[in-house]
C-alpha cells in the first residue's frame, strides 16, 4: 500500500546511497516480476502442478506480477524522487492498485491455508469438497472483495475526512490518508482478522496431521503418501510465515497513522517497512523453489532447456528395455522366480509402492 515520501526531501541527499538504493530497488523489482513470471509458466507447462490448491498459487503470483509491474516501478520513482509527478487522477489510480493487490494477496493466502486444512484434515472428503466451480467461486471472490475494497474506499474519499488531504499536484505527494475508522477497519479485515484465521487454520493442520502420522506410522505406503502431503503443508506454512514477517509491521503503522494521525510516523522508517512488504512478493517463487521438489523440477526443465523431458523419455526407454530383457529372463528360468519377483504399483499421491505378487493377485480378487 503506497504510503511513502513527502516532497522535497526524503533523507536521499548522498548521491551514493541513491544509486545504490535505486540499484537495490530495481533488483527487487526485477525478481518480482521474472519469480512470478516463472511460477505461472512452471504450473503452466508442468503437469504434476496442474492442481486445485496450485490455482491459488497461480492466483498469488499473478497478483506479485501485477504488483510488479503496475505498483513497484513507480513506487521506486516516487521514492528515489522523493515527489509524485503523475498527477493526482493517477495517484488514486496508483494507491487503488496498491491496496487491490495487497488485499488479493492476503484472501489468495487464506484460501490456500483452508485448502490445506481440507486436504490434510479429511482427505477422503476432499475432492468432493473442493471442486473446480468451488475453486472458480473463490478466486472470483477474492478479486471482487479487493477490488472493492480498494477502489471503492480511495474513490469514494472513505479513507480520509477532507478532499484537500488527497494527493495533489502542488505538494507532490501521492499519499494514502488514512483516518480513524479506515485504519482500524481495513487494518482488521484485510490483514489481521484473515492472519488470525490463518495462524490457527495451520495450527490444527499440523496438530492433525501428528495424530494422523502416529495412527498410520506402520504402513508405509500411507505414511509415504502423508510425508508428502505434510511437506508441502509446511512449504506453504513457511510462505505464511515470510508474509507475516514483510507485512506486519507496515500494518501496524498503517493502524497507529490511523489513530494518531498522518504525520505520526517517521516518513524514512515508513518507506522501510513498506518495500520490506513489497518484498514479499518477490520470495514467494524463491520459497516455491527451495521447499516444494515438483516446483524445483519445473523450473529446472524451465532453465535447463526442458532437459527433465528428454531424461524422463531417456529413462523410460531404458527401464522399457531393461523390462524386456528381464521379461525374456523370466521365461527362461520358470514360473517360480516370477513369483518372487515383487510387483511396483501405483497409488493417486504419485508415489511408488512395491509389493508381492500373490498380495497383489488378491487385491484384485485373481
């Protein structure tokens, strides 16, 4: 949410530290838009993220690219320049978009903490709970609900109590105003009421989810199956996690400027906690990376020239012919070693799980 810089000065009077703040700026902008430019073509071109709660995800990053692109660039002008020389039809425009997208990322946060909770809480349930239309439904209420939230309040003067206060071309400001009532409510219902849900949505995930391992720790084909399942629930925990630590200081600015007033707040300390929210949006696809191994095999097909194609067909010719030469094997020694030759099956996680071929017979009543 665009809140930072006055006019004339905003602590930038060493030619040094601008250009290496305007280095840092637009390194940060940079990874935004590629990261999340990476994601969507990962689950766009990666069948094995072709999934429901992967919807959200794409839902997420779509919403980091708009705010890189649309919100960041001119973030980075206004700070390094330290005035807003757009005009003020565009400021509201600006500061809309802003909120737009930080709201659309909270409820994109949210929705994916419930999905969680449905997959890990009753699994059996869950593909009759979560559906397609469901899935539809929600991504279209997360982007009504912000952008009401957002365009409405700003365009309609609900944030502040005076037309004059609103960014203007004489002092070069483009400023969110924010007054009594704006900051406590939107402060609630757009960060901390969703976070609170949030935090102990995840809590009984993880306490469920201990139960459920200790339950079926002796049959290894569930316990693989949960492993997995749980890792990427952690994944997405440690994503929570990062928003919480980028975005919670600057809403507990944006409450305390509601009651105490604009100007209660270091201008240079509220520039600070704003870019560490906006750079949120820039670990998002670097968490994907370093927590979720599909995601990291994506993006080295991505960057690699797709080489986990040609190694995948590579293999699956080589086990086809290593099958066939077994096979003939076989044959030659009897039906007895077939017997004792165990039997690789495949389960809906994705997961191999070798059992015997007389388990396997009875399984399927032969």
């Amino acid at each position: 949410m665009a809140s930072n810089g006055t006019a004339p000065s905003c602590g930038l009077e060493s030619t040094v530290f601008k250009v290496t703040l305007s280095m840092v700026l637009a390194v940060l902008i940079l990874v935004t838009v590629a990261g999340n430019v990476v994601v969507c073509l990962a689950v766009g071109l990666n069948r094995r993220l072709r999934s429901l709660t992967n919807c959200f995800i794409v839902s997420l990053a779509v919403t980091d690219l708009l705010l890189g692109l649309l919100v960041l660039p001119f973030s980075a002008i206004y700070q390094l320049s330290c005035r807003w020389t757009f005009g003020r039809v565009f400021c509201d425009v600006y500061t809309s978009l802003d909120v737009m997208l930080c709201t659309a990322s909270i409820l994109n946060l949210f929705m994916i903490s419930l999905d969680r909770y449905c997959a890990v809480t009753d699994p059996l349930r869950y593909p009759v709970m979560v559906t397609p239309a469901r899935v539809a439904i929600s991504l279209v209420f997360i982007w009504v609900i912000s952008i009401t939230l957002s365009f409405l309040s700003i365009h309609l003067g609900w944030n502040s109590g005076s037309e004059a206060s609103k960014g203007n071309d004489t002092t070069r400001r483009c400023h969110v105003q924010v007054n009594e009532v704006y900051g406590l409510v939107d402060g609630l219902v757009t960060f901390y009421l969703p976070l609170l849900v949030m935090c102990v949505t995840y809590y009984r995930i993880f306490k469920i989810a201990r139960e459920q391992a200790r339950r079926i720790n002796h049959m290894s084909s569930c316990r693989a199956a949960t492993i997995r399942e749980h890792k990427a629930t952690v994944a997405l925990a440690v994503v929570l996690g990062a928003f919480i630590i980028c975005w919670f200081p600057y809403f507990t600015v944006f409450v305390y400027r509601g009651l105490k007033g604009d100007d209660a707040v270091n201008e240079v300390f509220e520039a600070v906690v704003l870019w560490l929210g906006y750079a949120n949006s820039a670990l998002n696809p670097i968490l994907y990376a370093a927590l979720n191994r599909d995601f990291r095999t994506a993006y080295q097909q991505l960057f690699c020239c797709r080489p986990g194609h040609r190694g995948s067909h590579e293999a699956s010719l080589r086990s086809l012919r290593l099958n066939n030469s077994q096979l003939s094997r076989s044959h030659s020694r009897g039906p007895r070693w077939q017997e004792e030759k165990p039997l690789k099956l495949q389960v809906w996680s994705g997961t191999e799980v070798t059992a015997p071929q007389g388990a396997t017979d009875r399984e399927f009543g032969k």
